[in-house]
C-alpha cells in the first residue's frame, strides 16, 4: 500500500462535507473532530489509529452522497495522518476481496444509520475495471454475432445472384423463343 503522510496545523479542516473524496485517512498521530458545519457542534473525536473518509472512496452501492464526504474533520492539535488514495486502495483490495466485503459491509451499516443508503441499490457496485470487462465481453459478443451476420449476408447474397443470373438466363430463351414464335406466326398469317 502506498500510504503517504500528512501533517495538519490545529484549526486545519481534512475534509468537509460534500467534498469530493479522493483518499481515506488512518490517524497516526494528535487527535481530530468531527464537527457540524457551524463548526461548532462537535460529533465525535478521532485519536491514534482511528480511520475516516472510507465511505465517499468505496464505491458503496445505494449511497446517496455518491464520492462526496460525509462530515466535516478537524485537527484539533498537530495531527499526522496517513493517506491512501482512491486507487491504492482498490488495488489492494482487489488482492483481499474478504476485506473488500467487509470494508463494504461496514460502510453500508453507517450509512443506513445515517440514513444515507438507497436499500433497494445492489449490494455491490462494479468497478470501473469490472464495467470495462463486462463491457468488453459484451462487445465481443457483438462482435461475434456481427462476423456471423456478415457471412450470412455474403453466402445469401451470392446465392440471389447466382439465382438471378440463372433467371435472366431463362428469361433471354424464352424471350428468344418468343419472338421466334412471333415471327414465325407473322409468315403463316401471310
């Protein structure tokens, strides 16, 4: 995992509501607030080892905040933290699919508490890289249907033409012997 660490100055905000979330936190080190948007009203206090902003980069089906963050964290004192963005996680949890489900899990738990998931959304929501391979077996198939429509088209396509060469074949002789026909009656009429 690529955790990369910041340091926030007492006051500094990590995130606010209704931000875009690109990366969770784990804290390290001083102590944070989550806080109303008064900034006032303080909800709870995250120390040493605490984890936030997981919910707005995991892609939880039915959220109605979709990626956007779902309070406001500040440092109350020096705080280091460590970050993990959006794709360093997914990448790691590709290769722990039980702590996928799990993380997934409890992020659903708090927003249904909070009252912030659609319960008639999916459990799960693909991934891009599962979108994009899905997408890909479709197109594929596609594709496939495509080269066998083709080919019918061509194998019909040249038997109509050889059926209807072999109709203006039989429609030139009978034109033929139509006007021989024709002509011949024109000499016994005479």
């Amino acid at each position: 995992m690529k955790l990369q660490q910041q340091i926030f100055s007492p006051g500094d905000y990590i995130c606010k509501k209704g931000d875009i979330g690109r990366e969770m936190y784990i804290v390290k080190r001083g102590k944070l607030q989550v806080v109303a948007d008064d900034g006032i009203q303080i909800f709870a206090t995250l120390q040493e080892g605490a984890v936030f902003g997981e919910l707005s980069i995991l892609n939880i089906a039915g959220s109605k905040n979709g990626n956007r963050r779902t309070a406001n964290v500040r440092s109350v004192g020096y705080t280091d933290l460590f970050a993990l963005n959006k794709n360093d996680l997914w990448t790691a949890l590709k290769e722990y699919p039980d702590a996928r489900k799990l993380l997934i899990a409890k992020g659903r738990e708090i927003l249904r508490k909070d009252g912030l998931l659609d319960e008639d959304a999916p459990e799960e929501q693909m991934t891009a890289e599962e979108m994009a391979k899905s997408l890909q077996n479709k197109l594929e198939i596609v594709q496939t249907k495509m080269a066998r429509f083709a080919a019918e088209f061509s194998s019909v396509k040249t038997k109509l033409l050889a059926r209807i060469e072999y109709l203006e074949t039989q429609l030139a002789k009978y034109q033929i012997n139509d006007n021989s026909a024709s002509s011949n009656d024109d000499y016994q009429m005479i």
